[in-house]
C-alpha cells in the first residue's frame, strides 16, 4: 500500500488528502463516488490546505468550497475532479501497460498494404520509438492508436483491415454516441429529418465486439447496424 496525496484547488485554496494510492485510481474511475467508498482508501480523515506542512483546511474554507465539512464528501470530490499526485515509479508503469495495449491494438488491426501481412509487436514499437509517439495513460486506447497511425505512415506503410458498417442511431443517443464513432473513419454521414444520426463507418476488426457492447449498452439496444457490402 503506497499512500499519496489527492488534490484540488477551489474557490482560490487549495485541499489535500492523503488517500491509498491503488484504491484512489480505481475509484476515480467509478461513475460516481459515494461518501462510504471513502473509508478504506484515506489514509487519514482529515483534509488539509498543505499536508507537508501539517496544516489543515479550516472548517469556514471547506464550508465555502465544498458547501460541507464532512471529510468523506469532500474526499470523493478530491477523488473525483482532482489530481492524485502519482509516484514516478507508478506512472512509468501505467504508461508502459499503455504502450503494450497500444502495440497490441495495432498489431492486431493493422497490415501492410503492400502484402497484406500484418506486422509484428517488435516492429510496430520500434516504429512508435522512430517516430517519438507520447503515448499517454489516461487515454483510451483504441482512440490513441488510432490516432497514433498517422504518425506511424511517416516510416512504415500500415492500413486498418476494417469492416464497413452503417449506423442509425435515434436522435436521443446521437450526443452519447459521437465520442465512440468520432475517430472512426466514416464514409457518410447523413442527418435525418427526426434528428437520428445516419453514418457509414469504417470499424476495425480487433474492436468490433467492443464497439457491439458500448453502441448496445449507449443506446439501449436501439440502434440499428448493418453490414455494407464493399464492391
């Protein structure tokens, strides 16, 4: 257990917490963070305006910043909106994991057009080295290498063996749903008169029962997908 500093500026102050650092990261990602989540990942009940320097927050300058003084409500809002101050020796690890999901993605969705052959892992990560990809851990990974592709084009020919799909998704969903097609190449895109959203997108093969599950699960099972034929 390696415990960290979480942080937050408001109202022109700043507050910290000391928070397990493992726990912290896993709850940041929960959609929402209720106080009792809160009791196995501070280190200490107590929210200070400096930790290094042992001083706490005021109780007047936690009621103006977060409308209460109860530490566990202004924890998962630390948690939530702030920054946990990760250790070095963390960081290099996530984005490690990161470049290998990367490399994966890439290696599984990608092949020369010359040949037609895919291209191992070792060559597709000495291509992201030729080219200094940043490779970031906090952003998805299928959006990041998808846009990492256009780097990869400068030093080693590579297309996408995709699926072409159309979509139609009811004018209620379309705001959810243009995070997930946005990077996706898409051939058509059409409004219709009730608003739904018409498109015909390109999907890479490694993410078809993935893109499947979160169009499903986004929109309730209402969208409407169909294979388009290519000639």
């Amino acid at each position: 257990m390696v415990n960290v500093t979480a942080r937050i500026k408001s109202k022109g102050k700043d507050f910290e917490i000391m928070v397990d650092c493992d726990k912290a990261i896993a709850l940041k990602k929960q959609p929402n963070i209720s106080a009792g989540m809160l009791r196995d990942v501070l280190a200490i009940d107590v929210v200070y305006s400096d930790y290094k320097k042992g001083f706490k927050a005021s109780l007047s300058d936690l009621r103006e910043a977060f409308k209460t003084e109860d530490v566990y409500e202004i924890a998962a809002k630390i948690i939530k909106e702030g920054e946990i101050m990760l250790p070095q020796e963390y960081r290099e690890k996530s984005r490690e994991q990161k470049l290998k999901q990367v490399v994966d993605f890439l290696a599984r969705n990608c092949i020369d057009p010359r040949t037609n052959a895919p291209y191992t892992s070792q060559r597709i990560e000495l291509a992201l080295k030729q080219v200094g990809a940043r490779i970031d851990e906090n952003k998805n990974t299928d959006e990041q290498a998808l846009a990492i592709i256009k780097e990869l084009e400068s030093v080693m020919p590579m297309k996408i063996s995709t699926k072409k799909i159309k979509i139609i998704v009811p004018a209620i969903y379309v705001g959810k749903i243009y995070n997930l097609i946005k990077n996706l190449k898409k051939e058509r895109e059409d409004w219709l008169n009730d608003g739904s959203l018409s498109c015909v997108i390109n999907l890479p093969a490694g993410m078809q029962i993935e893109f499947y599950d979160k169009l499903n699960n986004m929109t309730q099972g209402s969208a409407i997908t169909e294979d388009v034929k290519t000639e």
